[in-house]
C-alpha cells in the first residue's frame, strides 16, 4: 500500500525507493513524537520499544522496523546535539534520557 501524500520511484525490479525529501518528512514525523514523549518524562530512562510503541502504537512487522530505523535515526541526532543521553547497558541494549 502507498503511504498518502509520499512520492516514490519504483525501479524496474519492484523496489520502491522514497525521495530524499520524503525521508526527512517521515524523520520529522517521528522527531515530534519522539521529543513529546521524552520531554513530558524527564530524567525517565527509555528503551527503543518504549519510544516506537509511544510513536506508533501497536504495529507489527516491517511497518515496525521502518518506524525503528527512522526513530533511530532521530534519536542519535539528538544524542548528537546533545539534547538527550544515551547510556549502553549491553552490547545492544542503550537507554536514553533528556
């Protein structure tokens, strides 16, 4: 199914690639969800699955990974700007916190 209002180019093999540009708006999506969560639990330590089910509720599947990267993505440009802290308790488990 096509995700309303998002342009894609499909390639002759089936793929379906989005535009740069359409990236950043899924980015931005997840970034306001993201942000309003950490910020109304401050100093509260978060797991990934704690952000993806605030940001997009019950999902499954690749739905639930797209979303994963994409919160991903939005998380470490804020540990990069220094707004939140991200702290590994494991080889790859991290919490993060504002």
């Amino acid at each position: 199914p096509r995700m309303r209002g998002i342009r894609s180019t499909t390639t002759s093999t089936g793929w379906t690639f989005l535009t740069s540009l359409e990236k950043w708006r899924l980015l931005l999506k997840y970034a306001r969800e993201v942000i309003d969560c950490m910020s109304a639990h401050p100093g509260r330590e978060f797991r990934m699955g704690d952000l993806i089910r605030y940001a997009c509720g019950n999902i499954k599947g690749k739905e639930r990974h797209a979303a994963r990267i994409a919160i991903m993505r939005v998380v470490e440009a804020l540990v990069e700007c220094g707004t939140v802290k991200k702290i590994c308790v494991g080889k790859t488990s991290c919490v993060y916190f504002m």
